[in-house]
C-alpha cells in the first residue's frame, strides 16, 4: 500500500479553518496504518503501533482522513482538522526532546524590551525552558513569566528557575484571573498542533492587552513541499493538522483583532538544508525506513546500536550524495525551516 492515496480534486463546500473560504481542494487520502508506520514502525514495536493507529482512527473518526488546500489563503489541512491529543503524543513519541536554540527565538528576544521592563509574558509550550532561560532573569523577572507546558520533565525544568508552569490548555485559562494580563505570547512551533482556532485566538484576545504581541513560529510550507517533492519525509498529521502560509496567518488574526506587523523565514545555508538534523538527506531516510522490507527499515531493526548508527551514517551519506543536483534549489531563501510572524493586538 501506498503511503498517500490520492481523492478527488473537486471543490468542496467545508470551510477553511483558518480564512473561513469555502473553495477548497481535497489533496490526498491519509491512513491511519501509513500515519501509524510514520511515527511507530510496525517492525520496531508492533503493539504500540497498532495502539496508535486504533486511536488515531479514533480521532478521525474513521480509518482515514483527507488534506485540503484553501484557495483563497493557500492553507493546507487536515479533515477532519482534528489535533492529536496527550495520548497520540504519548504513543507516537515516547522520549520527548527539546532543541537548546531555535531561530525565532533572537526575534522575540529583540522585541520584549518594546513592551518595558514590567511586560508580562506567557509562553505556550515551553518544552524545557530552552526560551525562558534566555529571559529570566536577563530581560525579566520570573515573577512577570508564565508558562504552559504538558510534559512533566519539561515543567520541572522550567519550575527550576523560578517561572510558574501550568499543565494547561491556554484555551482554559480562567479569564477572571488572566484578562488583560499578558504583554507578550510566545508559540514556537505550537500553532501547526492545534485545532479550534476561533477559540484560541478569541482566548489569546481576552488574556492580553492592547498592544500586546504575539509571536507565532510554525514550519515554512514551501520547504515541506520540497521535501515531499524530492523523497523526503511527509508532514504528517494528527501531529501537524495544518500548513500555515502568511495569507492564512493573516486572515485568523484580522477575524481576532491582531495585525500581522512582521513575518520571516529562516535563512539556513544550503548546506543545512541537506545535511541538517532536519535536511533533506535524513529526511529521505526517515521517509524510506517506513517502507516494509525496505534498507533503512532493515537498519532500523539491527540491535546493535553502534552497527545501527554506523549503517543510518552511510546510507544518509548515499541520500546526501544523491541529492546534490539540488543543492542550487536548496539555495533560495524561501526554503528556511521555519517561519516567524508577530501580531499586534488592536
């Protein structure tokens, strides 16, 4: 079986979740055993894999869901659009991992200081702190920082340094205590998880001021369709639900009295586009080794850790060579990873 099947590409009425249009496409067909095999191989743990894919089709409803392009806003999405929930997270990814430095990270530094030194500032998703470190105490006290974080390993680390941390949804935070209180929110990589958007940014209106800010990073479509285009590993929900464009970005703010007043894609050379953790050569490994029967899916069975390491570094290494022809194209500036947007609340 293939890992996408392809559907119809006729219009259809369901709205879009992010601008509300009503033309839009159906892509492609996903399974819920190809959306299984890409986070737990079937080969590596059979039972967990089965558990992921019955929950899964429990969140779609159903064995499948569809991806669909807006055409006004140039969305694309799941639909059911359908966020993963703590038990997805906790079957399909079992040991968690926080990068120490994200790009967008020096952009929202850059503009705290904008809002005083008594700003206030939610950060939703903080992982391990990897961006609270950088602001208390340096540019704020722990005292004006909070924060929401779901893993326990994570909230410890940031209750470590003194900053509050919830394991909340921001869409439940009691607007008794919190309206008007917020200066600054801060998403990294957070947006393309969630579903109800009405709700959220209806709730991030009620929690700040005006004037305040909100940072929303979120991967860049275009390097995603790139990868798919050329073997790479497949954006895959109910992890991410939606591809997020600026026209999109735009048009869920300005439903919500935010104005989008900055947006960026990463610059990444070329050569970390192809070889970087999350380069087109490992991501070609990582979309071959969920084909049954496959080398790197072979590999991946090898108990020997260093033997296992030593095959992945080799064949990454074929991938790496294989895919020079198109390190001209991995040149352009519109293929960062990642794209950066502030709003500013009215």
């Amino acid at each position: 079986m293939t890992l996408f099947n392809l559907v119809s590409s006729g219009l259809s009425s369901a709205a879009c979740p992010a601008c509300l249009g009503t033309e839009t496409t159906a892509l492609r067909e996903v399974r819920s055993d190809a959306a299984a095999q890409h986070f737990v191989l079937r080969e590596i743990d059979e039972s967990r894999h089965n558990a992921l894919r019955s929950h899964i089709e429990r969140l779609w409803g159903g064995p499948s869901c569809n991806l669909r392009s807006c055409a006004a806003c140039g969305f694309v999405y799941c639909d059911p659009y359908v966020a993963g929930d703590a038990r997805f997270y906790e079957l399909a990814y079992p040991r968690g991992g926080y990068p120490s430095w994200r790009w967008e990270f020096g952009l929202a530094l850059r503009a705290i200081p904008e809002h005083g030194s008594d700003a206030w500032l939610l950060e939703i998703g903080a992982g391990d702190g990897a961006f609270i470190k950088h602001v208390v105490p340096a540019v704020l006290p722990s005292a004006n920082v909070m924060c929401l974080e779901y893993s326990v390993v994570g909230r410890a680390a940031v209750s470590a340094r003194g900053v509050r941390c919830l394991a909340s949804d921001v869409r439940d935070l009691a607007t008794d205590e919190y309206a008007g209180v917020f200066d600054l929110v801060c998403m990294f990589q957070v947006l393309e998880h969630m579903d109800r958007l009405d709700v959220l940014f209806d709730h991030l209106s009620v929690i700040t001021r005006p004037g305040a800010s909100l940072f929303i990073s979120v991967p860049n479509p275009e390097r995603i369709a790139f990868n798919e285009r050329h073997g790479g590993l497949v954006d895959m929900p109910p992890n991410h639900i939606g591809r997020w464009t600026r026209k999109s970005l735009e048009a869920v703010a300005r439903r919500h009295r935010w104005t989008l007043v900055m947006h960026a894609v990463e610059p990444q050379r070329a050569a970390s586009k192809l070889i970087g953790r999350d380069g087109l050569a490992v991501y070609r490994y990582l979309r071959g080794r969920q084909r049954s029967g496959s080398l790197p899916n072979r590999i991946e069975r090898v108990r020997s850790i260093l033997l296992r390491r030593l095959f992945q570094a080799a064949l990454i290494g074929a991938h790496t060579i294989a895919a020079l022809p198109l390190v001209g194209a991995l040149r352009a500036p519109s293929l960062g990873a990642t794209q950066c947007a502030q709003l500013r609340r009215s």
